[in-house]
C-alpha cells in the first residue's frame, strides 16, 4: 500500500506565552501556523474547560489538526494530518513544528512523524 499522507505527532513543554491562556490568540497562533504552512482552513471549532485546559480542532482542506494545551503546567500536544505526497507533506509540517514552538515559546520539543496508509510491518517512524 502506499503512503496515503504523514501525521505528526508534537509535544512542546515547558511553553511559556501568554497564549496558552487567551483562546482567541491561541487559536489565531493555530491558524497562522497551519496557513504559513500552505494548509487552506475549511472550519475550526475550539473548547476551553473549567480546568483552563483549551482544545482546538481545525479541518483543513485534505488535513486536519488538534491542538491541546494546558497552561497550569505549560503542555502542548498537537497532531496534524496531511494527505498527499510524502515530501511536501513533511516540508509543511515542519513548518508547523517550528512555528508553534517558537511562537509557544517551548522549552522541549518531541516530535515524531509517521508516514500513514502503509501495511502493517512496513510503516516508518521518525523522531
């Protein structure tokens, strides 16, 4: 089977912007970092919890994105999907990792990328 599309995996630590805690920058700083990656927004639906806690999801146009942030201990997960071929599919998710870490100002960055749609014993990872 082919690679139908790379998602990837992000967690950012120790993020210090005030954003974390302002859901209409926060998600402003989502969409910005999903359009200077070439990702065309369809629709975006966003929840903040008693907890402070705040989760965004976008659909983008062959993609999708969530976003999970915690500012009480300044954690960040986010997991985007892109569709299409592998290369430029790569390219603009790392546009997304840089944008978001620096924007969220993160201390730690783990990111894993993997390749989606192959068969099982044939799927390759990176980290």
């Amino acid at each position: 089977m082919e690679t139908t599309g790379i998602s990837l995996l992000l967690d950012l630590h120790d993020c210090k912007s005030p954003a974390l805690d302002n859901q209409a920058v926060l998600e402003e700083l989502v969409q910005s970092a999903l359009q200077f990656a070439g990702f065309e927004m369809v629709d975006q639906v966003s929840h903040r919890f008693p907890s402070r806690a705040a989760v965004i999801v976008c659909v983008l146009r062959d993609a999708c994105a969530t976003l999970w942030a915690r500012p009480e201990t300044g954690f960040v997960s986010a997991d985007i999907y892109a569709s299409g071929k592998p290369e430029a599919a790569r390219a603009a998710l790392e546009i997304v990792r840089g944008y978001l870490a620096q924007k969220l100002i993160a201390r730690l960055v783990n990111a894993r990328v993997i390749e989606r749609g192959r068969e099982m014993g044939a799927a390759r990872t990176s980290g």
